[in-house]
C-alpha cells in the first residue's frame, strides 16, 4: 500500500464519496483490530499452508463479466476516465511503473470477483518493496497483492489481508512468477438515509483456493498508517489494481455481480385461518403413527393442552439431551394442521367420533400417509 495521500489518487467520480462522513457501526468497530495497531510488526503472523496445485487459467461462468482476457484494455481507465498507461503484453497486463492506479470502466456493488496475479521473477526486494501491489472495491477497500513467499512483513500487510485491518487466516503464497488466484465475494457497506454506515463492508476471500478471509468486516476504507472512516458514496463505484512501482501481472479476471437482498416481501407465515380446539379435542390426534408396525421410523403426536406437536424420525433427542424433530402444529379446521415454520401441512383421518386414524403430510409437492397405532 504505501501511499502518502489516499484520496488524491481517487477519480472525480469519487468526490461525492468525502462530502458526508459517516460513523462506523458497532459491528464493525468490534474487530480484531482493537487488539492491534495498524502494521504491528509483532502481530502473530499466519501460519504458512502449501496450497494444492490447480488449474488455471480458470474459466469464467455463463453469468460473469469479463473484465480483462489478456487481449486489451478495453474495460479499464486511468485517474479521471484517461486512457490506462497499463502494458498487455502475452496474454497478461501488468503496472507502467508510473504510479498510475488501474480502474474498471464499470462500477459495481456487491461482486465475486476472480482475479490471476504474479509477482515478479526473479524477486527484488523486501518487505512491502517486494511484488507490491493491490486490488481495490469501489476504489477505497483494499485486498493487498504481495510477494509473501518467505517474504517478511507486518501481518495486516501481507498477501491476502484487508490491508491494515486484518491479516489473512494463513500464507498461502506461491513462489515469485507462479500464477495465484484470488476468489473475492464482496458485500459493499450500506448507509443509512443519513449518511451513516448502517453495514460494514464484509469480504471472503480465497487465495489459491484456500480461505483466508471469512465474511470479515473492515472498519472503514483501507489505507496506510490509518483506516479512513467510512463516508457515505454511491452503491456501485469501479474496481481498482493498485500501480505499487512493482511489474505485477494480472490476467483473467472476472466479476459477477451478486443479488442483492430485496426488499421484504408479504408476511406469509400466518396467511391461513387459525381455529381453536380445546384440551379434549387435541386429545384426539396424539398418538404414534407409523408406515407399519415393525416401521423403525414413528411420527409422535402429542399435547401441551395448547397445542399439539410432532416428533418424527427414528430418535426423539440428540446427543446433546435436547428434543430434535420437533413441529409445532397450527389448527386451520379440525382435520387440517399447518406447520409454523414451514410451507406444508398435515391433514388427519378422523372419525366422527373417537381418535384420528391416520395422517397425511404434505410437503414440497408430495405428500404420504401413515397410520396411528393402537
């Protein structure tokens, strides 16, 4: 990372973004680094994992948005909307070493983005001048790019950290020029009609097909020396890669653009009429119902007095003491039971007078019946 100034190195489009400041959520406040400062150099560092070998490069899915194929730079564009000063050369592309910062012509929100990089060979230098570089959400949430194959740094510095917040679960590096993956699902923060940050950004990461970040929340925007609080922008801004002075290469890289959540839809849990039976009429239904009698597996009935329950299955508790398989069943008429927490019901055979003899569930589309035992 390095940088002396953050936003300077932003596009004009990020402007709106240091208007309204906004405060972090207690979610996101409540992080690992409350226990340490950002790039502490004893911070226990990850244990180092050799990952398997896999193929590459990988190819992108039906869905995907393919953002560099080793050809052009066509989907990219330096500060401001400028041509990329970015080099493609055999099938990859990699920094001018002009300090230029690389941005995707297209904005987006949330994403899994999938990216190949390689740091330089043979390796030069050490520390953070080693393969340095960086891909960046919405220009402002970095995942670091370096070199760190027995390569020392500060932790939250690493290869697959969320720079300066949050070092990686392990070092799964490859060595200099061997091509690495990342697999990024990205969740962008959300903000509310104030302008305050009502949810962090939230990132999983795989590198080389290891996780190494597991929906871990940022504080804020990333940057060196100190996190920058967050501040309010627009849904969907462009990726970056970070020009660290370091020749990395990048090729294949692709994004799908993730769903998200909608808004709530009609409360449909309690969309049936509810009736209510009496201790004795509940009475009625409790008992064991089976497919046969030799059956391993029984549907129990049973009554609070309330209402009346079902246990299914061939063990009525787990291993823990605690009831398993237990429904709660919600009379619509005298034979017809909904369950409450699931889109299916239970009609029952029952007699003018005396116990139900038998039971029908329904459920995802199909239904079976067994019958009450004496």
């Amino acid at each position: 990372m390095n940088r002396s100034t953050f936003l300077t190195h932003q596009p004009l489009y990020f402007a709106i973004a240091c208007i309204l400041i906004g405060l972090c959520t207690a979610d996101a406040a409540a992080q690992t680094r409350a226990r340490w400062k950002s790039h502490d150099v004893t911070r226990p560092h990850p244990p180092v994992v050799t990952p398997a070998a896999q193929k590459s490069p990988v190819p992108p899915p039906s869905d995907a948005i393919v953002l560099f194929d080793g050809t052009d730079l066509s989907k990219w564009c330096g500060e401001d909307g400028t041509d990329p000063t970015w080099i493609v050369e055999e099938g990859a592309m990699r920094p001018s070493g002009k300090g230029e910062d690389l941005f995707s012509v297209r904005p987006f929100g949330d994403v899994q983005l999938h990216l190949e990089w390689a740091s330089p060979l043979p390796a030069r230098g050490s520390s953070q001048g080693r393969g340095n570089s960086g891909v960046f959400f919405m220009g402002l949430y970095e995942v670091q790019i370096l070199d760190s194959f027995e390569n020392e740094t500060y932790a939250d510095g690493q290869a697959a950290a969320l720079y300066g917040q949050t070092p990686p679960l392990v070092n799964a590096c490859l060595p200099p020029g061997e091509w690495q993956t990342y697999d990024i699902v990205f969740r962008r923060p959300r903000f509310g009609p104030g302008g305050a940050c009502t949810e962090p950004v939230r990132l999983t990461v795989f590198h080389n097909g290891v996780l190494v970040q597991d929906s871990v929340p940022l504080c804020g925007g990333t940057m060196w020396l100190q996190p920058l609080p967050y501040a309010f922008h627009p849904d969907k801004l462009p990726l970056s890669l970070q020009d660290h002075g370091n020749p990395v290469k990048y090729r294949n890289i692709w994004v799908r653009e993730l769903r998200e959540e909608a808004a709530p839809g009609p409360d449909r849990t309690e969309s049936e009429p509810v009736i209510a039976l009496s201790a004795e009429q509940l009475e009625r239904y409790v008992g064991v119902y089976k497919s046969s009698p030799d059956a391993k597996s029984s549907f129990d009935i049973f009554s609070d007095g309330r209402q009346i329950h079902c246990l299914f299955g061939k063990h009525s508790r787990d291993l823990s003491g605690r009831q398993r398989g237990r429904v709660d069943l919600v009379p619509n008429s005298p034979t017809r039971f909904s369950m409450r927490w699931a889109a299916a019901h239970v009609e029952f055979t029952l007699p003018e007078e005396g116990p139900a003899t038998a039971l029908s569930i329904h459920v995802g589309g199909g239904s079976f019946t067994v019958k009450r035992m004496e």
